[in-house]
C-alpha cells in the first residue's frame, strides 16, 4: 500500500503542479502533435503522453547505454521514443504500454523510424505479458500518484503508484547477470518513494542527469537514474 513519503503541503503542490501541467497537455495536444527529436520524427496523438522539454535526458542516457547485444524492455513506452532510440543499437527490443492508443502509435512510430523490425510492442499492465529476461530495462513512470481521468492522464498518473510498486516488487524476475534499468523521476513526484521501492528490491543507484526547471514560483528536478544490483 502507498504511503506518501512528502507532507500534506508538499503533496497539495503537487497537485496543483498537476493540474497546471494536465490543462496545458490538454490544450496542446489537438488533433495531435508531431516531434523531431534526437534524430526521430514521432507523431503522438492527443491521448498519448507527448515529449517534453525534459525528455532527452532519459533519451540520451538510452543512446548512451544501450549495446548492440542487448535485449531492452522498454516499459510505459507511450509513443515508442525510448524504444525506437534503443533499436538504433539493439536489434531485439521489447516495447510495452498498458494504453492500447499508444501501442498503436509506438508501432506506427517504429515504422516511421525504419525499426520496426527490431522493436516489438505489446498491450502489457505492467508484467502480465512480458516473458523472458533483459540486459536493460528502461521506464519513464507516471510521476503523480492520482487517478487519472483520460488516457492522456494516465501516462502521468499511476492511482496509488500500484504500477510502480508492481515494477519494482517483479522487475528481478526479468533480469539477466550484469543487467541494468534507466528510470527517470522527478520531484513533482514523490520521489522518496521511488527510492524506497528501488532500496527495498536491493538496487543500487546513480544519478546520470539532472535538470531543474522553476514554473509557477515552484522548482521541479528532474532526474535519470541508472540501477544495477550489487
């Protein structure tokens, strides 16, 4: 069961944040978005999480480590950016989400990248249909902890972090020797609780980047985390 590592004050600043960041997703989502990123061209319907400003510091630190050997999970895919960067070096790419609009995308998207043989991509809740194991895992998890109201929503939003739990409480049962996950958080999350989980399945972590961005008299950080197990 979640327990909110932040107080109540930190917590209803969070949700205003929220409520800011949705509304503003909302209206710039249209009829649909289209991003020249890294090197891709990805076009993301309105009820698929788009790319954002902080984006590229989980999508370089992909780039960075991903090696041709690897098998890769890309897990929460949404539009199949992390996935389609990891089969720029891997030919053997697992993409999962558990919103049917954007498996759709993300294979449309690999396509249009010219990957799609490399990657496959799955309606998956988490595990329930994702078999065998990986040498790199990869997850942008919805960082707020509320019920989300839309598809959009929910690639923002995680009700009680039951995904997340779930992640961390399964995701051993997926790794090879040697293997290493990417996971990127921020503070307009409760990122206590991420450390906790990652600390209580034995991973250790670094930090490969951060960026802070100040909005509505309120500075968020944003990190990427590299995990490994001891």
């Amino acid at each position: 069961m979640y327990r909110p590592t932040v107080s109540d004050e930190y917590a209803q600043r969070i949700r205003q944040w929220h409520e800011n960041a949705y509304a503003q997703a909302r209206a710039e989502a249209g009829d649909g978005q289209t991003f020249d990123y890294l090197g891709l061209t990805l076009v993301v319907p309105p009820d698929v999480h788009p790319i954002n400003a902080m984006s590229h510091l989980l999508g370089e630190a992909v780039l960075a480590e991903v090696r041709a050997g690897d098998r890769v999970l890309d897990m929460g895919t949404g539009c199949g950016v992390n996935a389609i960067l990891a089969a720029s070096k891997s030919t053997d790419v697992l993409a999962v989400d558990v919103n049917p609009h954007a498996v759709a995308t993300a294979r449309e998207n690999a396509e249009r990248n010219g990957v799609a043989d490399r990657v496959e991509v799955r309606e998956s809740d988490v595990f329930s249909a994702v078999d065998g194991d990986f040498d790199l895992v990869v997850f942008d998890p919805p960082f707020r902890w509320f019920a989300p109201r839309d598809l959009l929503e929910r690639g923002s939003t995680d009700e009680d972090y039951r995904a997340l739990t779930t992640f961390f409480r399964q995701v051993r049962d997926h790794l090879r020797p040697g293997a290493r996950m990417l996971i990127f958080f921020g503070t307009s999350g409760d990122l206590g609780y991420l450390e906790r989980l990652a600390a209580e399945a034995g991973f250790h972590s670094r930090i490969l980047a951060n960026r802070r961005l100040k909005k509505d008299s309120w500075q968020v950080d944003y990190y990427t985390f590299h995990l490994s197990l001891p």
